[in-house]
C-alpha cells in the first residue's frame, strides 16, 4: 500500500470517527436540553403548589377567624378546589420526574 493510499485510509477513518463522535455529542447535547426543559417544568409545577398551599392557609384563616366558621374540612368549598388543583400539580410532577428518569439511566 502506497504513502496517499494509507493517507486517504486514515483521513477516511477520522472522518468517520469524527463523524460518530459528532452525532455522540449532538445526542448527548438534545438530551441535556430535554432534561434543563423538565427540570425547569417540574420547578415550576412546585411553585404553584406552593401558592396554592400558601391560598389554603389564608382561607382557613379567613374562615376560622375572620368568619368565625367551627370548623374547616377537605369538602369546604373554598378549600376543596386548591386541594383538586394540589393533586393535579402533583400528577403533573410525577409524570415529568418519569420522563426525567428516562434520561439518567
């Protein structure tokens, strides 16, 4: 095998391997992209069930003391619809915290 023959050979395997380590890389770069997008989604999703959290205890408050309500329970109407919404949010961050483990095995 001549000089240029051995040179194009190893210019050709460079270019493939440079190639596979590219297409590596790319792989690598969408799937950090997809998991910053979840991560941040899922922050997100914790935030509003922290205000809702935070509504809850400011409307039992509300009706405790400021209405002079016996008592408050899940059923109470200004309450049950945060808890519904509590429940959804969590849902939604299971689901995403799922697709957040796909990428880390």
């Amino acid at each position: 095998m001549s000089f240029w023959d051995r040179m194009k050979e190893a210019l050709e395997k460079g270019v493939s391997t440079s190639k596979e380590v590219f297409d590596k890389t790319k792989k690598k770069a969408k799937d950090l992209g997809d998991m910053g997008a979840l991560k941040l989604a899922i922050s997100k999703l914790e935030r509003q069930a922290e205000e809702r959290f935070s509504l809850i205890g400011t409307r039992v408050y509300d009706l405790l003391i400021k209405k002079e309500r016996k008592s408050v329970s899940k059923s109470t109407p200004e309450i049950r619809d945060l808890l519904s919404e509590i429940i959804d949010i969590k849902k939604n961050i299971n689901k995403k915290e799922k697709e957040l483990k796909k990428y880390k095995t």
